[in-house]
C-alpha cells in the first residue's frame, strides 16, 4: 500500500517499503520478502497481515486497560 510507513527497528527511520529496494547482497533479492533500511541497511522481515491484526488488536487492549 503505498504510502504506508515502516518503521525501522535498528535506527528508527520511517521509510515507505515499497520505495526501499531490497538488500543488494542478498541473492533472493527477487523473492525475498525482508524490507531492508535505506538508512542503515539493515534487513527484517515485513509484517504479516495475521501480526499486524493482533498488534492493533493488543493495542487497543492496552488503551483500554489505561483508562
């Protein structure tokens, strides 16, 4: 999706993934499905839809329970 930032769990940089090529080094570049840091290169793997769904959903647990 694009303009949908990613946050970097190395550096911090906020990048757009769809943007960020992936690792030069790599020889799976091409089916990989890691994101690599433009800013410092380092690679990690995306977030799954199954991943996202329960971080927003603890996420809202969390809020909730701080009220």
């Amino acid at each position: 999706m694009p303009g949908q930032q990613t946050l970097c769990p190395l550096c911090g940089a906020r990048f757009d993934p769809t943007d960020a090529a992936s690792c030069p080094s790599c020889p799976l570049s091409g089916s990989c499905t890691a994101l690599c840091c433009p800013r410092c290169r380092y690679s990690f793997p995306a977030e799954t839809p199954i991943a996202a769904m329960l971080r927003r959903a603890l996420g809202r647990h969390a809020s909730r329970r701080a009220i």
